[in-house]
C-alpha cells in the first residue's frame, strides 16, 4: 500500500472517464488538467500555486467561460475568516429565503432578481452544501497572468483549497458547473453558443 494514497493523476484520469472528459499532462512544468464539455460550454479543472515568500499554496480550481448576454455577476462563498470580502465591489448582500442556505453562505450578486432565480434550484444548493469549503464566482478576467478575456465574456469560477483527490467531491462540482450554466443559459445570462476562448 501506497503512504498517501492514489496520485492526482490517478483519480483526476478516473474522474476524466467517469464524466466523459480529457485527462491532460503537458509535462512535468505544466499543471495536470481535465478538460471537459457540457453542451457548447468547456469546463477546464486544473491547480495554481501561489507563493507566499517562505511557503506556497496550491489551490484546486474549476472554470467555464461563457459569452455574458446581460453582464450579470455573483460571488458566493462560505462563511468564515474572509466574510467581508467583495463588499467594495458593488456586489450587494442576497438573501434568497433559505434559511439554512442564507445562515451558511455569503451571497453577493449585481441582480438581486437573477440571483435569487438562481438560487432556486433545490439542486444547485444541494451540491453547494455538499462542499466541505466553497467559493464560487463569475469574473470578467483573470487577471494580468491569467488568459485574455474577450470583454463579452465571463468566466465561472470555483476555488478550493489544495489538490482535491476525493472523486464524489469533484463529480459534484462537476454537475454544479453543469446545472449552473444551463441555468444562466436559460435566465438569458449566458449564450448557448461557447465562446473561442483558451484557458492557460
């Protein structure tokens, strides 16, 4: 028996396999990705480090460009440690009318009405719950290192901590993706169409 267990690359090519996806390795100084497709949309999960001088950390992350039709935004996250973040960022607070939901999450959107229809999905919550830790969000970049954004796109974004090797975990984040941009497609928030947009 191994010391830690099955390698990334072992579970993230059962989970490529069991989603109908692409396992990726592009060599020893690129990270390990599965690049996968639900409808015309491609959703690419891989890792980053960041370094903090003395240490790195590594974040799993999962993300689906998307051409915007009405630049609709929206961040929500577990309460915690960095509740407080977003608040300058013309986001307003949402509360959708679950209680439990609306006690454990901080919810920020640019449409209050959009976010809340959203949110109506028993499903979609249901998978946010299932996360040990969530943060999930659409951006419009990524920022001076990341890929170029064409400005009618956005990007939906999930961030967790280290290298998530729990199968369950990310076939569940992989039907959030799924349920999410279906969800924007028919709110009249994203274009069915995906866009010509390469991640790095």
């Amino acid at each position: 028996m191994r010391l830690f267990g099955p390698s990334q690359e072992e579970i993230w090519t059962q989970f490529a396999n069991e989603v109908g996806a692409d396992f990726v390795n592009e060599g020893l100084l690129k990270a390990k990705k599965v690049v996968g497709r639900f409808e015309n949309w491609v959703i690419t999960l891989d890792t980053y480090t960041v370094s903090t001088g003395k240490s790195s950390i590594t974040y799993t992350r999962l993300r689906a460009p998307y051409i915007t039709k009405d630049g609709f935004n929206f961040k929500i996250y577990k309460k915690g440690l960095f509740s407080n973040v977003g608040k300058t960022l013309g986001m307003q607070d949402v509360e959708i009318g679950d209680p439990e939901f609306d006690e454990k999450y901080i919810i920020k959107g640019s449409d209050e009405t959009k976010l809340i229809e959203l949110l109506s999905s028993d499903k979609i919550r249901e998978l946010i719950s299932l996360q040990k830790n969530f943060h999930m969000e659409v951006k419009d970049d990524e920022g001076r290192f990341g890929s170029k954004i064409p400005d009618n796109v956005d990007v939906l974004y999930f961030q967790g901590n280290g290298v998530i090797k729990d199968i369950e975990r990310l076939k569940n984040l992989y039907m959030l993706f799924a349920l999410v941009l279906n969800k924007l497609f028919l709110m009249g928030s994203a274009d069915k169409e995906g866009p010509d947009v390469t991640l790095k």
